[in-house]
C-alpha cells in the first residue's frame, strides 16, 4: 500500500509540476526599474546571496516571484536531486528543507535563511528601498 500511496503522489507530480512552472511565467510580476548604478549595486550585493530551491516547489516560486518583483539577480540552486549542492545545504545549513537562503558576509561567513516568509522578509528590507 505505501508503494502504491509513493507512486500516486510521484505521478502527480510529475504531471502537475510543468503545470507549476509554467503557471509561474506566466504570471511573473514585473521588475522594478532602478537606475543603471543603483541596479549595478544591487547586482554586486546579490552576488553574495544564493537560493537553494527546487523547481516545483509552492514555496520556492513564491521566493521566486518576489526576487523578480525586486529585480534581484540571485543565484538559483537545485537542491532536489542528490549531490554536493543538496549535500552542501545539509552539512553546512542544518537542514535539507527548501526555500532556503545562504547570505555570505564579506568576511565569508554564511549565514542560512529557511521559511519562504521570513527570506521574502528580509529581501524587502534589503533591496525594496534601493
């Protein structure tokens, strides 16, 4: 019965994920504008900012939508399938759960944001005023 239960929630996803996606271009919000130096400044800051994510993920679009309304340049790492990025957001961030932000400071340390609001939180405080 949990074989049958895993491949029922597998084939809806599979189905309903391109779905997502495509719901998600469709609906993106514009950009803000800013102007050439104040985008460039933006930029640099956003160098040091990565989202660990997976491509289907409700929460992960919502953190999405916001960095396309901010107009935020943002590293995007799919942490879904197995490997040294997935690894990497377990050893280092204390959790393999999604959305998760890794903000790096100019010394190179990092700090780890998970939950969708609080990281959407801190994205507005940081750049909407920019």
């Amino acid at each position: 019965m949990k074989i049958l239960i895993r491949y029922f929630f597998k084939t809806l996803r599979v189905i309903l994920g391109p779905v997502m996606l495509l719901k998600e271009k469709l609906t993106q919000p514009k950009g803000i504008v800013r102007m050439g130096v104040a985008q460039q400044s933006v930029d640099q800051q956003c160098q040091t900012l990565a989202l660990y994510q997976y491509k289907t993920c409700p929460f992960c679009m919502k953190v999405r939508k916001e960095m396309a309304r901010l107009s935020l340049n943002i590293q995007k790492i799919d942490a879904q399938p197995p490997g040294s990025d997935r690894d990497m957001l377990t050893r280092e961030g204390g959790q393999t759960k999604v959305p998760c932000l890794k903000i790096t400071d100019a010394a190179g340390k990092s700090q780890w944001l998970y939950d969708s609001e609080k990281i959407v939180g801190y994205l507005r405080g940081r750049f909407a005023g920019t």
